[in-house]
C-alpha cells in the first residue's frame, strides 16, 4: 500500500511505517492543491490537522482505504463520507493522554501559586510574598466533563493531591473507577471548584458553555480547557469571570486560535482576557511533548497493523 505523510511527523514514523510493508511519501509542506492532484495513487493517508478532509478531498481519493489521525480530534474530517465508503479512520489520543493530562494540572498548580506573576516580579527585584499567597488544591472538588483518554488520564493524575474527582459523560454508563465517581452534569454544577473539559468539538459540544450554562454552577469556579477552544467563546469566558462566576481560566485551546484572523469583536474580546491576571493560557501545547510526539506514531501504526492484520502487506 502507497502511504503520503502530508503534516510535519516524528521522523520515526516512516521506519515504522515501512517495517509493516508501506510505501511511503512523506511530504509535509505539500498544499491542498497538491494532495488533491496526487491522492488517487495513495490507499493511506497519515495527517495531524492542517488540511481538511472534506469530500471534496476524500472524492479525488478513490483508491483511499484508510485515515491515520496523529492525534486526537477528528473535527476536521468528513466521518460521514469515510462510513459510507468504507475507508478506515485511525486516531491516537492514547499516544498524548498523558502529556494533556500533567498539562493541565500544571496550568492549575500554575495559576494556584501566581508562578507567572511571581516570577517576573522576583526578575524585576520585587518580592512581595502576600499578593502572591497560594491556593491548595487539596480538598477541593474537580469536575471532569468528558471521561474518555484524555478525561480518565487526567482523573489519574489527581491521585495523590487529595481532591473529590466528578466525571461526566452523556454517552457512557457505569464508568466510575477507583479514580472518579460517576456523576450527573447537575451534581458538577452544584460542587465543583474545579472544571476541566475533555469533550472533542461536535455539533453538539461547540458553544456548550454559554454563560447560561455557567450561571448555574452553584460555586464560583476555575474552568480548564484542554480540549477545543469552540465549546466556549470569548465573550462568555469574559462574562463569566466579570460576574465572578468563573475563579479564573487556564485556556490552551482559543474559540479562534488564528490571532491573524480575528474578527473585531474577538480581537476586542480576546484582547481583554489577555488582561486578565486569573488567566492564564498555552499555544494549544497541552498534548505536545517530546514524548508524545513519538508515541502518537507508535499508537497509530499499531492501530493500522491490527486492522489489516490478516494479510502481509509485504507480500
């Protein structure tokens, strides 16, 4: 099977490619333009999320047989089209669960003890201890809305601070662990000082925090984003934390992550969260360690090899 590489890989991705019998093409400055011309000689396609797999795309692919995702989310591709042509879809979040997961706690430890205030004011010959008092995570109640890889991976690494874990998930039933108790999205809003969202962008979750939904907490609250920065806007993040309903937000994902490309309202918008002390953001880097770079390529390849598992590709 012919295999193009059209986004910038881990280099061990070719070699582990190649040791399962593909022939790969790895060009991951290729445009859009370029991808249309040439992928109906490719039976795989291994992408992150530059270019979408829209059906304009996927109808030039007629030999297509599968979708390797290196990462997480699926936003971007055409899920209907690939099930009714029966082209495979690979993803790996498990191959950055862990790095999203300490991600997020260190944005929260972060924000908790000022370490970006304090630091800069040491660096300047300030030291001021009171303004810079911390909060303790200990004893504190985090709500997890999304309980899959990433949702689960972060429940894990709560072990050992001594907080209640919650986790919500519309579509699973009993998946309370040793980690989490299963809980009503109802029960979140009434406890939690803590919400960390674990949820992928779907029609369904993409501005699910308006600021209706978050009047209802019961608690004033610190929100973590991790996931997609379309579940919640600007404006309602701004509203939220004015009212003093959100505590604060540590944001690595943006409602619009193109800063070129924002309209006037969202630059107004994104300007004022930037001048908020009790947020605090990250270039959407919660997945992206040196670690999970590799491993992401040995999940997927891995998934790839189980599924076509019985032929040899070689042969």
């Amino acid at each position: 099977m012919n295999v193009l590489i059209i986004d910038e890989m881990h280099e061990s991705i070719i070699p582990l490619l190649e040791n399962e019998g593909f022939l790969v093409a790895y060009q991951p400055d290729i445009s859009r333009k370029e991808i249309i011309e040439i992928i109906p000689n490719f039976h795989g396609l291994i992408i992150r999320s530059k270019t979408p797999m829209d059906r304009e795309l996927l109808e030039k692919a007629n030999q297509l047989k599968f979708i390797g995702r290196a990462g997480a989310g699926l936003d971007k591709i055409d899920l209907d089209y690939l099930r009714e042509n029966d082209i495979a879809l690979f993803h790996a979040p498990e191959g950055n669960r862990d790095a999203v997961g300490e991600h997020a706690i260190a944005m929260l430890l972060a924000l908790f003890n000022h370490l970006g205030k304090a630091d800069a004011q040491v660096r300047k010959g300030i030291w001021h201890r009171e303004e810079n008092r911390g909060e303790e995570l200990a004893g504190k109640t985090i709500g997890i809305f999304g309980y899959g890889n990433m949702g689960k991976t972060f429940a894990k690494k709560l072990r050992g601070f001594d907080v209640k874990v919650l986790a919500y998930d519309k579509y699973l039933r009993n998946y309370g662990d040793d980690f989490v108790s299963e809980a009503s999205f109802e029960q979140i809003q009434q406890e939690a000082d803590v919400l960390s969202i674990h949820v992928p962008l779907t029609d369904e979750t993409k501005g699910f925090f308006s600021i209706q939904v978050l009047e209802q907490f019961q608690k004033s609250f610190y929100l973590i984003n991790t996931a997609r920065g379309e579940v919640i806007t600007f404006d309602a993040l701004n509203e939220a934390l004015q009212r003093g309903i959100l505590k604060g937000a540590l944001l690595d994902v943006l409602e619009n992550e193109r800063l070129n490309s924002l309209s006037t309202a969202q630059k107004h918008s994104f300007l004022k969260l930037t001048e908020r002390e009790n947020v605090l953001f990250s270039p959407h880097i919660a997945g992206w360690t040196f670690q999970s770079y590799e491993k992401i390529n040995q999940v997927l390849v891995q998934k790839i090899k189980a599924h076509f598992h019985t032929f040899s590709l070689k042969d």
